[in-house]
C-alpha cells in the first residue's frame, strides 16, 4: 500500500513537472532587458563624422558610469552639460595638408624656375598674382592640355582640396583623387573659362573619404585659357 501510494506520488510529480516544463518551454521569451545608455532609435552612427561621434561616445561613458555607480546624479548631470557646450562650440580650424612631392606632369618651364617643384609646400605667390617664377607653369603657354600630379608625404583622408590659381586662373578642367587602394575618384570636372582676376583659390569640397589620399592628378585646358596658367599649391583637408 505505502509502495502504491509513494509510487503514484511520484507520478503525480513527474506528471506535473513535465507540464511545468512544456508550459515554461512554450512561454514567450523574456523581453531583452532596455539599455538606457544606448543611441535613440534611427540614429546611425557610421553616418556621423568624427567629431560627432566623438561626443556620442562621451556621452554613453558618461550614463554608464552613472548607471554603475560610479559617478551620482549631480556629477552625471555636470558631465553631460560639459559635453554639450563642447559639442556647440565652433570647431578648430582645420590646417590643411600641402603637396609634398611631384610624381609627374605634361611639362614644366624650366626645372628651377616654373618648375612642376614650385607647386608644393604652403602658397608663396597667393594671394599675389601675376606671372612668377615661384609656381609651376607648362613649357607652352597654350598647349590643348597640361597636368601635374602631386603626393603627400602623409596620407590622411579627406573632406576638401584647394588649388592655388595665381596666373590666368580657370583653365583647370578635371582633379582627381588617388587614393591609398589605388583608386582613383573624380572630385571636379568643369568648363575652363578665363576668370579675369590676378588670382583664384579654387576650394573643393566632398565626402569624407574612406581611404587616405595619397596624391591628386590636376588637368588644365590650358588652350581655353590664353596665356600661361600657373598653380602656386596643392592643400587638402583633412576629416574631422
């Protein structure tokens, strides 16, 4: 009798246990548990430039550290009001990066004077114009078309170039990029006209490039401009 009675007992629980377990087994999951320090939904961080992305992060070091403790409620709140007048202030000016080396070009006047070498380094004819020995001009005053290609000692991504234009600026009628992977990407394709003026700055701007510039390639259509078209430098500038 005692036999029967333990043995149904323990049917009755092998029973229910199996039932609790189908039961626990069909439930819906838990929801995943809500990460407060996390982004909002629809902001995607791959999109933001450095500098944005620099604060999100800041701002997520500082709500973790106040949800772990570290940190109490009037810290966190002085954390976040000093990230946040970073955040508005004007970013700093961002030097530009100058051509260091030549890696070709159509022609030069001489190798001293006109020489494709005058091109690099920072402007020392701009914002002057005029002809002068300082910047790289072609052997022929009109020919169809001239290039010069420069490189930079330190590749950085980029964001922006600017020509240094300083004689009979408006015959540059396609640059492109060259990048680390061997690409290369066209960043401006225009009509040259004669612009007259002494001297042009011609700014550039574009996405931010994933890989790093390593040189830029300059055409002119020197013929559609008279007279010698002279370039006194190459800048780029870097992403944030």
């Amino acid at each position: 009798m005692n036999d029967r009675i333990f043995l149904a007992a323990w049917t009755t629980c092998i029973a229910t246990g199996i039932a609790i377990t189908a039961a626990v087994a069909h439930r819906a999951p838990a929801p995943a548990p809500v990460d407060p320090c996390a982004l909002p939904a629809g902001i995607d961080l791959a999109s933001m430039n450095d500098r944005d992305r620099s604060f999100v992060a800041r701002h997520a070091i500082a709500c973790s550290d106040y949800e772990h403790g570290r940190t109490n409620l009037a810290e966190y709140k002085l954390a976040l009001k000093a990230i946040d007048l970073a955040a508005l202030a004007p970013p700093a000016p961002v030097s530009p990066i100058w051509a260091t080396t030549v890696r070709g070009f159509s022609s030069e006047y001489t190798n001293t004077s006109w020489a494709a070498q005058r091109a690099l380094g920072a402007p020392d004819v701009y914002p002057a114009g005029g002809d002068n020995a300082n910047a790289w001009a072609s052997r022929d005053a009109d020919a169809e078309s001239e290039f010069l290609e420069v490189g930079f000692d330190t590749p950085h991504r980029l964001r922006g170039l600017d020509l240094f234009e300083t004689y009979n600026p408006g015959a540059v009628s396609h640059v492109e990029i060259i990048t680390a992977d061997g690409a290369h990407r066209t960043i401006y394709d225009g009509a040259p006209h004669a612009m007259n003026v002494p001297s042009y700055q011609r700014s550039i701007a574009f996405a931010c490039t994933d890989q790093k510039v390593v040189a830029v390639r300059v055409t002119l259509a020197s013929g559609a401009v008279p007279g010698w078209n002279e370039i006194d430098a190459v800048g780029g500038t870097p992403c944030d």
